[in-house]
C-alpha cells in the first residue's frame, strides 16, 4: 500500500480497511501524504490519507477543519482511488 500511495493511488478495498485517526499526542509529527475525494458504495470519502509513525490513516475534512487553527496542512497532491472493478481489469490485462 505505501508503494501505490507514493503513486497516487490507493484501491477501495484498502481505503476501506483504513482506519480513521481521531486523536493523537503529538499532530505535529502527522504527514500529509495526500488529499482524498472518493463515494463509494456505502460511504463518503472526503478529507485525507496522513501517516502517523508508520501507520497510515484516514482523517476526515471535518478533523482537518477544526486541526487547521492549530496547524497548517500542506496536502500537495490529490490521492485517486481505483475501485474493485477497475482493479480487477487490470489484473486481467496482466
């Protein structure tokens, strides 16, 4: 997964199993690795993929909102999501 992160992309599957980072002790150690946009089947993905220590994790706009008074998010590039189905062509393709 962070190979494919570092390329832009992550698959629905993945960002699914993501999990949400509600607190942390220090935000200032969290790395912005890129915005996301995504609606799927069941829910809204808006906000972004950060990691914090080796870990990644989703962190919804609401989160970034309210975190921007005391911090300064940098996100540079747009994170795309593949979904399943596409995933699955391109195995086919291989």
């Amino acid at each position: 997964m962070a190979r494919s992160l570092e390329e832009g992309t992550i698959r629905e599957l993945h960002l699914y199993q993501m999990p949400v980072l509600k607190n942390c002790e220090n935000w200032s150690q969290v790395k912005e690795v890129g915005k996301v946009d995504f609606r799927g089947k069941h829910s809204d993905y808006k906000g972004a993929i950060v990691q914090y220590g080796s870990n990644y994790f989703f962190l919804p706009n609401s989160r970034i909102d309210a975190l921007s008074v005391y911090r300064k998010w940098n996100f540079k590039r747009n994170i795309r999501v593949i979904t399943e189905a596409e995933y699955k062509n391109s195995q086919k393709k291989k």
